[in-house]
C-alpha cells in the first residue's frame, strides 16, 4: 500500500526493507534529506524496531511524522500500544491508512488525483 499511496500523491517513496540493520546516522537521515519532504508517512513490518527508531530519530531532526498503525506489523501484539504511545508522546501522530486518505481527498481538488486516492482507499477497505 505504501508505493500506491506515494504513486496517487506523486510523492517520493523510500523501501527500506533491503537494509541490514537500522542503526540512525547521517548518512541514514540524509535519504530523508533527499526526498525533500518535511513530513513522512511510515509503514512498516517491525513496530518495536525499525519503525520506532526512525519515527523517533526523525521527529528530533523536525519532521512530522505519521504511522500507519494499521500498517505496521509487531512481534509481540501486547506491547503494540507501549510502542505508539512513545511515537505519541514524542509528537509523533499515529493514525490508519483510511485517515491519511480521507484527508488528502478533503484537500485535493485535481479530479485525476482524487480518483488516484479513491483507488487506493478501495484497495484498502477491500483488503479489510
């Protein structure tokens, strides 16, 4: 879902999955740097390692960030709440992939882009 939501925003998307390990340092934040986007949107398949750690190490460096967290898998589903809370109280905003999408439809106006949008919202509620 990740690359369709980037493809009907026309936004940068940037897989992580091929990397080792998720250590955060200047070269790791420089990918960021080179989207040229403030704000950032992650999914993501390991909630208590790599998503958290770049959630938190990106709101320092003053990006907004989002988590899917209906996008984002966790070993231990117990703890799944420990985890955003800290994104939370760290600034961070935890929302659902169909929020995202409710809100750039508010605010699109090109006719093609909302229907871009409205596909992938399908895509979503299908996969329900």
């Amino acid at each position: 879902m990740a690359a369709d939501l980037a493809e009907a925003i026309a936004a940068p998307h940037l897989d992580l999955r091929g990397e080792s390990d998720f250590i955060i340092d200047s070269a790791f934040i420089a990918k960021f740097g080179e989207l040229k986007r403030r704000s950032l949107i992650l999914f993501g398949a390991l909630l208590e390692g790599a998503v958290t750690q770049i959630a938190l190490s990106m709101l320092l460096e003053g990006y907004d960030i989002y988590v899917c967290a209906d996008q984002v898998k966790t070993a231990d589903a117990a703890r799944e709440t420990i985890f955003l809370e800290r994104i939370r109280h760290c600034a961070g905003h935890v929302v659902t992939l169909p929020q995202i999408l409710l809100e750039l439809l508010s605010q699109e106006e090109i006719d093609k882009k909302r229907q871009a949008l409205l596909a992938v919202l399908n895509a979503v509620r299908v996969s329900r």
